[in-house]
C-alpha cells in the first residue's frame, strides 16, 4: 500500500496576509491606510484576502505609506511576484566605499568622544580609538566577530560591571529594541531584547545610587573609568534617502560628554592614547 508524499509547503506569504500583518504592526485600520493610499477600501480589502492581485505600482506604494524598512519592501515584492527594488550591497562593496568613507570621518572627527557603527541587529561595524579605549578588559569570547555591542555592553562579562546605573541603562536598551522590533518585525531583535533581560545586576550596579538627576530628559550612560566617573548620552545618526538595503539599516552612535567633568575625562583619556603612542613610535 502506497502512502501519499507529502506536498510542498510553500514557505512564502501570500503578499495580502503580508500586507495585513504590517498594517496591523502599525495598528492602522483598513479605511486609515486606504485613505493614506488614496484607493478604496473595497479594493484594500480584496488585496489582503488575495481576490485582487496588486500591481508593482501598487506594492511600492503601500509599502511606502506603512514606513516599512526597505528589506521588508523587498519581500513584499517578491510575495507578490515581482523582482525585489532595493540592492542589497555587502559594506566592502566598491559601491559603498564612499559611504565607508563618510562613516569612518565622522567617527574619527568625534573624538575624543566614543563613537561607533552598527548594522540592524547592533553588530559592531567601526568604531572611534575613544570608543575602542572604553571597552577594557571583557571576556575575549564577547570580541570574536559579530560584535554585539549592547550584548557586549550589559553581559555579565563584558561591560556590565563597570555600568553604575546598570538597571537603568538596561532597561533603556530593551525599551529602545522594543520599539525597534514593532517597527521593524525583526525577530533577532526581539530575541536580543529577551536576552538582555535576562542578566543579571551587577552587585557593584545594586550598591551604588545614580546621583545624577536629568530631569527625564535622557538617559545617560554611567561608566566607570581609571580615571573617574564618564556621564554620557548618545545621539543616532542614519543616512538620508538610502536606496540601498544595507546603507539604510547601518546607524551611527555617537557619545557626549553629559557634565563638565566627563569632557575633562574623554580629554585626559585622548591625551594618554596620544602619549603612548607617541612612546611606541
């Protein structure tokens, strides 16, 4: 007696289940995208349940008035049949070099303030001497390629312990991933926020009272140094207008001196790197 193979599961959503989930994501109604689009809701409708196939036109368009990132346009696309738009470069691509270039300018002009770049899921992309300076001695395990910074940043052995305001810098990072997985989708990120969630306190971080008061209006990084406390808050850079997967989801963080105190610090902190480097020349 002969069993019946099983069939194929086809792994790729149909582009009207797609479409849906994102407009749910950005918790729109039908009749609120449908005016954003300027098509009817009746057409919108026939779209999701798959009784309308959408144009390319189409495609671009309402993925552009959901805001979706544009490797998830890609996917669209090709959900609905079509070829993805969007090029998708590695960052050693020739085709990037100036790219790199501005990236690498801005990060070297930054100092003597720390500054790096990530790529979508937080992997270290460059980063400044000043950034590099601050990292110190963490476990070797958290250095090898990929580098996580915020996992490098909050692991039990990587920086955490050195973090004064642990909890609060923790909790910052997991609400900023939050937010990123709502717009984004990304699984990896969410389960990076889970992650982080899960380490520990340091006991050095349960000790020590933040004594800082910013009045709400950031978050500052407290970070212990040889030489003293550095206060500091991050600013996020993007590039304008990318047409270019990898170019869009590649941010700059670059951090500042919070009191007056830190940028006498960041300045000493230079000053030593320049000294030794200058003695093993």
């Amino acid at each position: 007696m002969k069993t019946a193979s099983p069939q194929p599961v086809n792994s790729t959503p149909h582009v009207g289940d797609y479409l849906r989930e994102w407009r749910q994501r950005r918790r729109l109604s039908q009749m609120d995208l449908a005016l954003d689009a300027e098509i009817s809701t009746r057409h919108l409708s026939f779209l999701e349940t798959g009784r309308s196939q959408p144009s390319r036109e189409m495609v671009l368009l309402l993925a552009e008035k959901l805001d979706m990132p544009l490797r998830e346009r890609n996917i669209m696309l090709v959900a609905a049949g079509f070829a993805p738009v969007y090029s998708e470069r590695s960052l050693d691509d020739p085709a990037l070099g100036s790219m790199r270039q501005a990236v690498d300018l801005v990060l070297k002009g930054h100092d003597p303030y720390p500054a790096l770049a990530v790529d979508r899921h937080w992997s270290l992309v460059s980063a400044n001497e000043a950034l590099v300076s601050l990292i110190g001695d963490v476990d070797p395990a958290l250095m090898k390629p990929p580098v996580n910074v915020l996992r490098l940043s909050v692991h039990p052995a990587g920086l955490a312990r050195r973090i004064v305001n642990f909890t609060e810098w923790r909790n910052h990072l997991v609400h900023r991933l939050q937010r990123q997985v709502d717009a984004t989708g990304d699984a990896v990120l969410g389960g990076l926020a889970e992650e982080l969630r899960s380490y520990p306190t340091p006991d050095a971080a349960r000790a020590t009272t933040t004594c800082h008061d910013y009045a709400g209006i950031v978050v500052p990084l407290q970070l212990t140094t040889d030489e003293g406390v550095l206060t500091l808050f991050s600013t996020t850079t993007i590039f304008g207008t990318p047409v270019d997967v990898t170019l869009s989801e590649l941010a700059i963080e670059a951090f500042f001196p919070a009191d007056p105190e830190s940028a006498r610090l960041l300045r000493q902190l230079a000053g030593k790197r320049q000294a030794t480097a200058a003695a093993a020349r």
